[in-house]
C-alpha cells in the first residue's frame, strides 16, 4: 500500500535524513578504521537513495522540489 505524505511531513523527512547524512559525513571523514568506515558508506549509500525517493514522491505527488 503507498502512503502519501503531506508537504509537512516530506520536508521532516528530507531535514532529518539531510542531517544524519551530514553527521555520518563527518564520522567517516573522522574514522581511520576500514571497516567503520564500509558501514558509514553503506548508510550514507541508503540515504542518498532514500532522499532520492523521497524527492520523487514529493514531486509526484505535491509538485514539491525538494532536492
């Protein structure tokens, strides 16, 4: 089942997901181990694909440019 979201919660969404990717920028510019730093990449990977989504969504279903 699809969920449409209303604007509000889209830009929740966006700012929260934006914020994470930031911290998780700068623990991976921090670290020196490989291994942390694999995870780190993985998650900012399923981030940017989540914000890319999102944005789609937003577009789609509200015609809001989010990125």
């Amino acid at each position: 089942m699809a969920v449409k979201f209303v604007i509000g919660e889209y830009r929740v969404l966006w700012e929260a997901l934006k914020r994470h990717q930031a911290e998780l920028e700068r623990e991976s510019a921090a670290t020196e181990d490989e291994d942390d730093q694999l995870l780190i990449d993985d998650k900012l990977q399923k981030i940017d694909d989540m914000l890319r989504s999102i944005a789609i969504a937003a577009k789609d279903d509200w015609d809001i440019d989010l990125g």
